[in-house]
C-alpha cells in the first residue's frame, strides 16, 4: 500500500511502483490518498490505460476504511469493482 499525501509525489509513486511491478508482477499494488480521491473523476483514458498497468487497485476518500473493505472483499472472493 502506497498512500500519497500530495500530488507533487504523484511521479515518484508511478516510477516506483513501475519498477516493483516490472520486477515483481505477483506484487498487488494498492495506492490511495488525496491525490488520488481529487483526481479520480477527471482521469481520462489514456491516464487510466497507465493506471492499470502499474496500480492493481486505487482507493479514494477515507483509505482506513477503504482499504479494510478491499481486503475483505478479496478475501471473501466478492465484486470490487467499485
């Protein structure tokens, strides 16, 4: 789980989970935080296509909670499409 609290490391975060995935592609990448709850409706598709080859899963607003559901929902093999 990354977690940004900014956007100016929004560019960190996609080189370093790029590099995780590309060298471990079993490795789930979970990232949320503020950044990402601003942007989550304006994201077009090719920032999206980007997304999804690097991010396994993005949460928005209240993380704690979010990420407690995610995990839950994985494990009991539910819809997270949401």
């Amino acid at each position: 789980m990354l977690s940004l609290a900014g956007t100016q490391q929004m560019l960190s975060a996609l080189t370093l989970c790029k590099y995780i995935k590309k060298k471990y592609p079993h490795i789930k990448i979970i990232v949320g935080g503020n950044p990402f709850t601003k942007i989550i409706n304006r994201i077009d598709d090719k920032w999206m296509a980007l997304f999804d080859r690097i991010f396994d899963y993005i949460l928005v607003f209240e993380g704690e909670y979010v990420l407690t559901e995610l995990l839950r929902c994985l494990k009991e093999g539910k819809d997270i499409s949401n």
